[in-house]
C-alpha cells in the first residue's frame, strides 16, 4: 500500500475500501474488518472498538482515509486502524488515483469516439451511435472491458473501443474499398452491451457478471440494443440487419462466444482487430514486470502460452489514443 509512515511510526494514506464486515469479538466487543486496496495491492485492517455512531460507515467502494499500526497477522500485514473516515471533495482525491485505470479520461475518449461519428457520411449510421452513446454516456465513461483478461480496468471499455477505431481507420487508408462508416460504427458498438453485462460499482472496476451477463451476454444482447434503436429511428432494417451481425460475429467462432461467424468484410475486420487488441494488452501486459530473457507464467487465455521479455523496446505500454 502506498502509505506514508509519520513520525510517530504510524502510517496513513487514501485508500479504496474493498470489504468491510462488522463482526464480534468473543468478549462481545464489535470491531471492523476491512480489506483495503490501491494501485499497488491490498491490505487486511481492524479498527477495534467500533460503534457506528462514534467512527461512521465505510461502504464498499468508497474512498477513505486512513491511519494505524502496522502489525503482523499470520505472517502478513495487517492494519490496526487509530483513525479513519471518508474522503471529502477537500482531499482531491479520485478513483483514478487509486485503482488501476485506463491511459486517458473517460470524457476524452468518449469525445474523441463523437468527433468522428460526426464526421460520418452515412447519417443513418451517424444516428444510430450517438442515439446509443448518449443512451449509455454515464456508463461509459468509467466501464471497464472485462471482468478479468483485457481492459479490466476502469475507462477500460472506451480505451479498447477507440484503439479499434484507431486500427479500422488505419485499416481503410490501406483498403480504401471498405465501408468505413459501417466498419467504425461496429467498432464503437461492438462491446456497447457490457455495460450490461458486469456488476461494476463507483469504481469502474468489475466486481461480477449480472444476470442479463450470464444468461444473454454482451454480443447479442448488443444487436438486441441495436434493433431496438433502429426501429425507434426509423433506420433501414437491412442496415441495422448489418450492424447487429457485425456484433453477434466479432468474437469470431462459436467456440469463442460468437453466434455466427462473420459474413462479409467488415464484419471480419472487426472481429480481427478486437482479438489483435485484446492480445496486445494481454502480451504487453504479461511481460510488464518480467526480467529481460524471461518467461511469463502460462496464461491460460492465451492458449496456455508463456510470453518471452525480449526487452527490445520500453517497458512504457501507454497507447497512443490521441
């Protein structure tokens, strides 16, 4: 934890709370046992002696700070708390100080992914997105783009959607026979359904999947959202019929989650750069604290694979998404 010890051998800092329980001593006494947690790692903590009048409440998710004893507990840290309370807007502090987050600002990229909707010539396309992004602007801003792997970070839904659109527009200089339009417009709404699909609180961070996440998932619970849109715009159902496969397809083969498989080359397009981006996180990302001319451990989603630290390039993994 990213604490600072004071003078008196104490330590303190800010602090998410992950857990907090109120629980019983055999003596009858109630006491706090709360996980908290930053950018680098977790810590167990106890404040002794708690009566909610006197000391508050501490949800999970919400911003403390906080100070104590550090002390061992079955050979690990453990917190003896002296003070704590919640954060005010006086602190200044923000969840993207203290959990893992993605390289730029929800509200950038968000207003990044809308300059170039506005830039569309397709205007049923154009409409169809900022009727959706306005729909889900609040999630958005702060979900991320998984539960565990890829982007599961907060603003980790809008960073992989705006590096897809980045490569498609990249793709179409190359190929300038394809459908720009269509293909960014599945890039933006490819993932619009995990918005959905995951428990996420304040913090942008996946705590679960929802329901709707396990019985429908986001791919055709993403087309589900795109017809009924169409309709209520009065969008040309062969088009909206194009958008919604792009997104019941863009995991490729059913094996991996995808309905049917793409069927024409946008379609195909997408599902290749969302796999090209997931995997350049991951492989980034599993060498990130490895020693130059070592392996990874095996990582499963990576078919089973251990990653070699070539050491050729910075360890500086930050996107470029401006």
């Amino acid at each position: 934890m990213n604490f600072t010890q004071l003078s008196n051998g104490q330590y303190e800092g800010y602090a998410i709370v992950k857990q907090c329980e109120a629980k019983t001593t055999s003596k009858g006494s109630e006491y706090l046992d709360i996980k908290l947690g930053d950018k680098s790692g977790e810590i167990n903590a106890k404040l002794w002696d708690y009566s909610p009048l006197i000391h508050g409440e501490f949800p999970a998710e919400s911003i403390v700070k906080v100070r104590g004893e550090m002390t061992k507990f079955a050979g690990n840290d453990q917190l003896k708390i002296t003070k704590i309370r919640l954060t005010s807007d006086s602190d200044e502090v923000k969840y993207e100080d203290l959990i893992h987050s993605a390289d730029y600002s929800g509200e950038y990229m968000y207003r990044k992914i809308i300059e170039r909707v506005n830039g569309f010539s397709d205007e049923d396309l154009k409409k169809l997105v900022l009727h959706m992004y306005e729909q889900k602007k609040e999630e958005l801003l702060s979900w991320p783009a998984a539960y565990k792997l890829h982007h599961a970070l907060r603003g980790g839904l809008l960073m992989h959607t705006l590096s897809i659109v980045k490569l498609c527009e990249g793709v179409c200089e190359v190929y300038p026979f394809i459908n720009k339009d269509l293909l960014l417009t599945g890039a933006m709404l490819h993932d619009i359904a995990k918005t959905a699909e995951y428990e996420v609180g304040a913090s942008g961070i996946a705590s679960g999947y929802t329901v709707e996440g396990n019985l429908i998932g986001h791919l055709v619970k993403g087309a589900m959202l795109v017809d009924e849109a169409a309709a209520s715009l009065g969008i040309p159902r062969e088009k909206a019929m194009l958008v919604e496969h792009m997104l019941i397809s863009h995991h490729g083969e059913p094996e991996y989650g995808a309905a049917v498989r793409p069927m024409f080359l946008e379609a195909e397009l997408l599902s290749e750069l969302d796999l090209m981006d997931a995997r350049v996180y991951q492989i980034s990302h599993a060498i990130e604290n490895i020693d130059k001319n070592e392996f990874s451990s095996r990582l499963w989603a990576l078919n089973d694979r251990k990653i070699f630290n070539h050491a050729e390039k910075e360890k500086d993994i930050r996107v470029n998404l401006d």
